[in-house]
C-alpha cells in the first residue's frame, strides 16, 4: 500500500468497494473480489506480471477509520 487516508468514512469505503466489485473483464469475469479482514476488508486483484496484489483496504480499529490504497493502480475521479 503506498497511500493512507485517515478519517475515512464506512460508507465511502462500502460505495468505493462497490464500484470496484461490479467492474467486468472482456470475458465478463470479475476483475475485483472482496475479502473480509479483522476490523475490515480487503479488494484484490490480478496482474500477470506480480500475482495477485491487494489494490484498497479498508479498516475500522476501535473507531480510527482508514483506506489504503496504491495510488499507482487506482485513480479516484
């Protein structure tokens, strides 16, 4: 992860999250999944050259609300 945000929102998360979720290859496979986390989630996806690599996490610890992401493979319009 080379970004953090902090004081992030669950419900930015949840709609970044979502967005990344409905996104489709050519062959109309999944280009994103979801994994649950302790306090919570990750989004992951696949690149030929590195394997599968996390692209967002999201993390509620004990209030402290947080993303992270790599602002290399994700760009936030």
């Amino acid at each position: 992860m080379k970004t953090t945000v902090l004081k992030a929102s669950k419900e930015l998360a949840e709609d970044i999250s979502g967005d990344l979720l409905s996104r489709r290859s050519a062959t109309n496979k999944p280009v994103f999944k979801r994994t649950e986390i302790e306090n919570g989630f990750e989004i992951s996806g696949r690149r030929k050259d590195e394997g599968e690599i996390i692209v967002f996490r999201f993390v509620d610890d004990q209030g402290r609300k947080r993303f992270d992401y790599d602002e290399r493979l994700l760009i936030f319009y």
